[in-house]
C-alpha cells in the first residue's frame, strides 16, 4: 500500500505542476521518484512513471523530453510491449518512421509472448498502424 500511495501522491502532484505549466517541475518530481525505486520493485510502478511523464511532455510540447524518458524506461525494461509501443508512438510523431516501425515491430514480438488484456491491446494497435507487421498471416488478435 505505501508503494501505491506514493505513486499515487507522485501522479497527482506533477499533474498539479503540469496544469500550472510548471512541466520542469514535473518531470523533476517524476524522475526523483523513479530514481527511488530499486530494481527489485514493481516495473508497474517504474512503467507508470514514465508514461506519465512522456504524457506530461507531450503536453508541452516537448518531444525530445518524451523520447528521452521512454528511451530511459525502455533500456531498463526493454522488453515492455508498452514502452516499447510509447517509443514508436513519439518517433512517429516526430516524422521518424523507419524507427517508429522498428519500435512497433519490436512492441507487437513482446506483446505476443504475453497474455494480458493489456498487450492484446497494444498488438491490435500495432497491427491497425502497421498491418504488414501481422506477417499476412491475417494476425489481428494475440491469444
């Protein structure tokens, strides 16, 4: 419960900076929380982080920000089918298409070795995206 309650105060208070349009503030109260999960924590927790800040720096604007906290998750975690999938989504957005394939290739391989609600969902995203990445096996659905 104590990790969830801080994660939880983290969330709402770089929110609050982030509606203010204090978005350095933000990220800097993201990050040192990150920093303060070990290794031996829950990924949930550290994947939560940074989408969140990606989210936050996509609010500002800042794509390069976006890139950079995900590209920090994704070397922590680099088999995250989520991660993965935020990398090709803030490639894309910056016209880095051969990338943002590459990190969708790679998002859809993970969330096919998992079983969740959740990779089903970042699969069927991929593969609406990118149909040729389904390999015309007609691959629309995970399980």
């Amino acid at each position: 419960m104590g990790e969830r309650t801080s994660l939880k105060k983290v969330i709402m208070d770089s929110t609050l900076l982030a509606q203010r349009g204090a978005y350095d503030q933000a990220l800097k109260v993201i990050m040192e929380a990150i920093d303060g999960i070990g290794d031996t924590d829950s990924t949930d927790s550290v994947v939560v982080l940074f989408n969140h800040a990606a989210i936050i720096s996509f609010g500002a604007g800042n794509l390069t920000a976006a890139e950079s906290c995900i590209r920090t998750s994704v070397e922590r975690f680099p088999n995250e089918p989520f991660l993965l999938y935020l990398m090709a989504e803030v490639l894309e957005r910056k016209g880095e298409y051969a990338h943002a394939r590459l990190f969708s290739s790679r998002s859809l391989q993970e969330a096919l070795k998992c079983h969740s609600d959740r990779s089903e969902a970042i699969s069927e995203i991929i593969l609406h995206r990118w149909p040729d990445l389904g390999g015309g096996r007609g691959l629309t659905n995970p399980k």
